[in-house]
C-alpha cells in the first residue's frame, strides 16, 4: 500500500472527512502536503478496494469514512511499521556504527 | 476560462477517477485557493502532472496485462508444439518420398490402421513386443531388414498396404538397412 493511502487511511482512522479536511489533517500530523490530484486518485484506489466509503454529499464535497475492512488494514500496516521502526531504533540504541 | 482549463487538465486523468471525483477536485481547488491562498497555477501544474502520473500508471497497467495474457498464449502453443514434436521423435523417420505425403499431421493417436501395426511389427522386430497373430491366426513374424519390409509387414497383420505415393515411416536402423539394400539393388 503507498505511502500516501495510509496517510488518508490514517486521517480517517480519525473520523469522516471531505477533501479539504483530509489534506490540511495529513498536512497537520505528518507534514505531507498531498495535492487534489494525489489525494483523489489515492481515495479511488482505497474506495474500489472498500477500504473507504463516500458519505452522501454536502454540496460538492463528499465525506469519507473509513470501513471496518480499511480500519482492519491499517491497524495491520501500522503494525508492521511500528515493528520495524521499534527494530530499527533497538539497533541504533545498541550502538552499531 | 479557468473552469474549461480545469476541466480540461482533468481530461488527462482516468475515466474512472474523472467521473467520480472530478466535481470533487475542482471543489477543493476552490477550496485551497479561497481558505490557504494557493496560486490556481500551482495547483493547475500540480494537478496536471497528477493526472499525467495516473494516465501513465493507468495504461502501463493495461499494456502490462496484455503482455502477460499474449506471452502466455505463445508460451503454451511453444509447449503444445513441442510436445506434439517430441512425441513424433521415436517414430517419424522419413525413408523416401515419392509423392507429397497425405498423413504427415496425424498424430499417433489418429494415424491410419496400416501405420499403427506398422509401428507394432517394428516392436515386435526390436524384441520389445511379442509377436502376435494377424487377422486369420497366422503368427507374424518380422525380420525388418529388406527394402520391402514396410509393405510387407503391413500385408502381414492384415492390413491393406499403403498405396503407392504414401510416406512411409521407419526408425534410423532400419533406414540404414533400407539404403543399403536400395544400393545393392
């Protein structure tokens, strides 16, 4: 999974968002700025695998939610990621040069 | 004037995600350039090297499958092919021609009669089969080593004899023998 869908993953974890929400919430927690472009072709990839739902829409801006499938592959990818990074870090702490 | 560009520079973006998202997306342009003062050209660029990037990604996705579906195709006929080559390797052994032949894309399991107790008249002269009866309980026997053999051994399992113009098949020892004997004759 790209980097970029578990971010939109990530900001959903933390409730429905439409677009801009989405990108200033990714931008706040990690410092990416995603543009439009980036941002909508990472939500179709993640709706056609049923990882987010789109909410009916308020105006032209449609909410996203995260499903129970998509919350089930984060947890799973975050996973990973912390235990690399927790294997990383003990390694680093031992002193390897 | 900056809508129809919008529109257009989406035009470079699947079909999938255009149709879908495209209100979307000019709704968050909109939304960027009203609430955080971004440039429309930056996000124009932006949003058209986006769409390039996807377009791309999209069509290599196709032709990528395409490749794999026609490399498999030509693969397997590869290996139909060859099988079917191998399993004629034992047995097709051209003596002589004398006219174009008829049978020579029959596989085994479809050939002729004749040729099929050929094959078994030729086992049984390799020792590699017993001998057998023809059609009237006469034993067969084969010595396989003169230039009529062939027609011979066809006579004598009780089939009809290949008519003239046919090709006619043998192994590498026989094919000796036969152009030995076709020397001294």
């Amino acid at each position: 999974m790209p980097e970029r869908s578990v971010l939109v993953l990530t900001s959903l974890a933390g409730g429905d968002r439409h677009g801009y929400a989405l990108i200033k919430d990714i931008e706040s927690f990690s410092g990416v700025a995603l543009s439009p472009g980036t941002l909508y072709g990472a939500l179709a990839k993640l709706e056609a695998d049923g990882y987010v739902q789109r909410l009916p829409a308020d105006d032209r801006r449609y909410p996203y939610r995260l499903t129970s499938k998509g919350r089930a592959v984060l947890a799973e990818r975050l996973a990973e990621s912390a235990r690399i990074a927790n294997l990383g870090l003990e390694r680093i702490a031992l002193g390897g040069t | 004037m900056s809508r129809r560009l919008t529109c257009a520079i989406l035009r470079l973006y699947p079909r999938r995600v255009r149709q879908r998202h495209g209100p979307e997306i000019m709704a968050l342009i909109d939304d960027l350039i009203a609430h955080d003062g971004r440039s429309r050209a930056g996000l124009l660029i932006h949003l058209a090297v986006d769409g390039l990037g996807q377009r791309i990604a999209s069509t290599a996705t196709v032709w990528t499958m395409g490749a794999v579906l026609a490399a498999t195709s030509v693969g397997g006929l590869a290996v139909s092919d060859f099988a079917d080559a191998s399993a004629h390797q034992d047995v097709s052994r051209t003596v002589r021609t004398l006219a174009p032949a008829r049978h020579t894309h029959q596989t085994p399991h479809h050939q002729p009669r004749w040729r099929r107790s050929l094959r078994r008249a030729r086992m049984i002269a390799r020792g590699s089969a017993s001998s057998r009866s023809n059609r009237h309980g006469d034993p067969v026997r084969c010595e396989c080593r003169a230039a009529s053999e062939p027609l011979a051994t066809a006579a004598a399992v009780g089939q009809p004899q290949p008519r003239r113009g046919t090709r006619i098949l043998l192994p590498r020892s026989m094919q000796l023998s036969v152009g030995a004997a076709a020397k001294s004759a």
